[in-house]
C-alpha cells in the first residue's frame, strides 16, 4: 500500500500554486501449499499494470502466481475488446483452458477485463467453461468472487465505478525486467470516439490522487527501478483536485513532480489525445532531461471528415498544429501514431490523406489496423461499415508499406548520432548483446563489455539500423 502523505516534497508547492498485445506470465513463487493463480494479459499497457493489481489482490488472500499453466488452481485471461481479433484471441485460449479443467475438476477459470465488461453475462451463459467474469474496477471484489465460485456458484461483477483507481494497491511486479515499470494515473475516458468501446468497458474518467502516484514512483526508484510510464487512456486530460486545499493538479504538473523524484529515474507517458495535449505539458518535457523526447499521438485519419465521423474533436490541421509545436518545442522528439485503415465511408481520397499524414508527421513508428466494427459502439449504431474488407486489408498494407519507409528512414538519420540508454537485459538474439531504449523510444542494439548491467545508462553510438532497431557500440563521454 501507498502512504498518501501530503507533506511529499514538491507535490504542497505545486497544489498551493494551482494529476495487443501479448501473453504475460508470472514468475512462480515458492507457493508454501498456498492455492496458485496464473494470468495471461492481452491488449494495451493498461491491461498489463492492471495484471499487476490483481496479482497483488490475490497475493494478499494466500494466492501465488505460477508461470505453469497447467499446476494452477485459478487461471485468469486479462482481456481486450478494441478489436474482434482480440476476442477472438480470448477465445481460443479459453478453449485451452477448458482441456486443462477436464483433467483438474477443481480448477476456475475467470475472464477479467474490457471483453468482460463488454459481453458481461452472456459470458456465463455461452462460455460454460468460465467460473468468473470480472469487470476492470472489480478487481477488489475477486476473493469473495473466488469463494463464490469454490461453493459452485458463478462469481460475477461488472459494476463500474466513478471514484476506483487502485491507488492504494501495490502492484506485484512479478514479470518485470527490474528496470521498467507501469504506474496508473487514471482510469477511463470520456472522449466517445465512435469507433471505441474503452468508454463502455473502462467507465467514465476519474484520475488518482497525485500523491500516491509521487509516492509509487518513489518506492520504484528506491527498488532499483530507472523507468516508470504514467499510464491513462488519455494522460494529458489528468486532473485531480486536492481535498485539502481544493487546488487542482493537472498532467503537466504531476510529470515535473514525478520527474523531479530523482534525475537517474526515466519518465514516459502513454497515451496522449491531441485535443488535449497542451504547450504547459511540452513545455515541461523539455525542460527536463530524464523525462523522455517521445510521444505517441494517435491520429486515427488524416483527413478532417473522417476524423468527423470518429468524433476525434479535432481535424487535420489542428492535428498538424500540434505536432508542428512538438517539433518546435523539442526538434529531437519522436511521436508515433495509432492510424485505423477503411472507418465507414473513406473514400481512396480520404485514405490517401492518412497516407500523406505519415511521411509528413515523419512518426517512427505507428500502430495500424484495419476498421473493426465494435457492437454497441456509436459507430455501429450510426454509420455502415460499408468499406470492403478486401479494400480495407489494401489500404492497411499500403499504410504498412510507407510507415516502414518512414520508419527506416528515421532511424537512418540517427546513424553517426550518440544516445543515452538505458540497459534493459538481454538482446533477442543473442546473449552476448544488451539491448535498452534511448528517449525517443527506440530500441538499440549493442555488444556487451565492462561490468555493466540492466539498469545501468550507458553511452552508444549508432552505427547501422532497419527500421525497427538501431545497432551500435558502447562509447566513452
């Protein structure tokens, strides 16, 4: 648990003046014949830091977790709704699962999440193999759930609340590199975007209390941590409002204030909505070096009708506007995109705009799929999805096509450049190269030698990269 102190240094002064995915397995614990729980989480980083709360949940009720499947008492699905092919995702691992519960009769199986919320108890009542169905500000409620489930009932909560953050829960950490970590800042949205279910499976927008933020980023650092990411659906709209004082904290100044916990502890931040990012948020970025010079700001379309359609509240130009002052503010930041191929009624035009809005934003690298209509969604109930999937998957390659080209080529320019990295362990391919992240968000390559390790910042050159990694060499400043 988080101590909620309100004499934090830094924090008073501030408040009196004015807060897809893949599979994540915990490492097994030495159980001591306690019951185990094995989670696997899917989608976005939200999903990942909420694993970690419900890890911590059970922890405190004498559940350990097991990264093998097949010894656990409770196995648990972390799920997304964005796209169908996630459900589908889910879906198929629960076909899994139900094999695995034929030959242990004891086991329960829950379905947490967005898909949860989303499908709630049409869940129970299609999916016979599921125990549990728990809605993402439910998680406190999974140990009665639990017992419900051990005396033969279904355990089920999908209530949304207006007030849950979790702000008073450590989150296990039990996959973590020990150098990187998810902090929570809020939860939920209350941007409506036609095509998204977030609101209707996360809730309404309310943000945590700033000081057990601070606080968490501390505790981190302390623990050997060198890198937290501010997690929210949309961070840029975080504000919360001391009880004490009535004064209001918004994401610029919650950033100085974690930033300022220690100068060697890295600061990133996803996602960001570009209605709402502000001067006062870059600004701050550049003001400060351990906060990193990378922003992921979803586009969604290039061009202004579409973006209409999604009710995205902003068009082209006051898109244009905002990475024009990102560039201006800070000239070596990176900004990546979320770009969606084929919405309702994109004409090749229209799709040439997006296309357009790639190689002019130069984004290192995006996010892109083709539209998937989500039920329940304005969307569906509105607009015709009325673009062919075979044109839809064309767009779509010719939107991955050009993003590598721009990729490629932003990472070609580093060549001859010298970052500041941050070791996170072990390349990919071979034990004998450390990999780690410099502030623009790009992964970089680079033979060991001396006695460093994953935490550690170091000084590489570039020498080679593709589009997806950066290759180079340890130097000396």
């Amino acid at each position: 648990m988080y101590d909620n102190n309100p004499t934090l240094p830094g924090i008073r002064k501030e408040i009196d003046e004015n807060r897809q995915g893949e599979a994540i397995f915990f490492e097994d614990i030495h159980a001591d014949g306690k019951r185990k729980f094995y989670i696997e989480s899917y989608g976005c980083q939200m999903n990942f830091s909420d694993s970690e709360i419900v890890a911590s949940i059970l922890s405190e009720v004498g559940f350990a977790p097991t990264r093998i499947m097949e010894s656990a008492d409770l196995v648990l699905v972390n799920t997304c709704s964005i796209r169908e092919k996630a459900e589908e995702t889910v879906r198929k691992r629960l076909q899994v699962f139900n094999q695995l519960k034929t030959k242990n009769p004891g086991m329960l199986i829950g379905v947490l999440g967005c898909m949860a919320e989303r499908l709630k108890a049409k869940f129970l009542e299609e999916e016979k193999l599921v125990d549990l169905v728990v809605g993402p500000d439910a998680y406190r409620d999974l140990p009665s759930l639990v017992q419900t489930a051990d005396d033969g009932e279904k355990g089920i909560n999908v209530f949304l609340s207006r007030e849950e953050t979790y702000a008073d829960i450590s989150p296990l950490r039990l996959d973590s590199n020990g150098v990187s970590a998810f902090i929570s800042i809020m939860r939920g949205c209350d941007n409506m975007c036609s095509f998204c279910v977030v609101p209707f499976t996360r809730g309404r927008e309310r943000s945590r209390d700033a000081f057990s933020i601070i606080s968490e980023a501390q505790h981190l650092f302390e623990k050997g941590y060198r890198e937290v990411t501010l997690l929210g659906q949309n961070v840029d709209s975080y504000k919360w409002t001391n009880p004490e004082t009535n004064s209001v904290v918004n994401f610029a100044q919650l950033l100085k204030e974690v930033a300022e916990v220690n100068s060697d502890l890295r600061v990133r931040f996803s996602t960001s909505h570009p209605k709402d990012i502000t001067d006062e948020v870059l600004h701050t970025m550049a003001a400060y070096e351990n906060i990193c010079k990378y922003i992921h700001l979803p586009v969604q379309s290039g061009n202004s009708r579409i973006l209409d359609l999604m009710n995205r509240t902003y068009d082209r130009e006051w898109y244009q506007n905002r990475v024009e002052a990102i560039y201006r503010i800070m000239p070596d930041c990176a900004i990546s995109s979320d770009i969606i191929a084929g919405f309702c009624t994109e004409t090749d035009e229209e799709h040439k705009d997006s296309c357009s809005m790639i190689e002019w934003a130069r984004y290192s690298m995006s996010y892109m799929f083709y539209y998937s209509e989500r039920p329940g969604t304005p969307a569906a109930k509105k607009l015709v999805d009325d673009v062919p999937l075979e044109i839809k998957k064309e767009r779509l390659n010719e939107i991955i096509a050009i993003q590598n080209r721009v990729s490629l080529q932003h990472n070609l320019a580093d060549i001859g450049k010298t970052f500041k990295v941050l070791i996170e362990g072990d390349s990919r391919k071979s034990s004998e190269e450390w990999k780690g992240r410099n502030s623009q968000n790009k992964m970089i390559v680079f033979p060991k030698s001396g006695s460093h390790k994953p935490g550690d910042y170091v000084y590489v050159k570039v020498r080679d990269a593709n589009s997806a990694t950066l290759l180079g060499d340890l130097v000396t400043l």
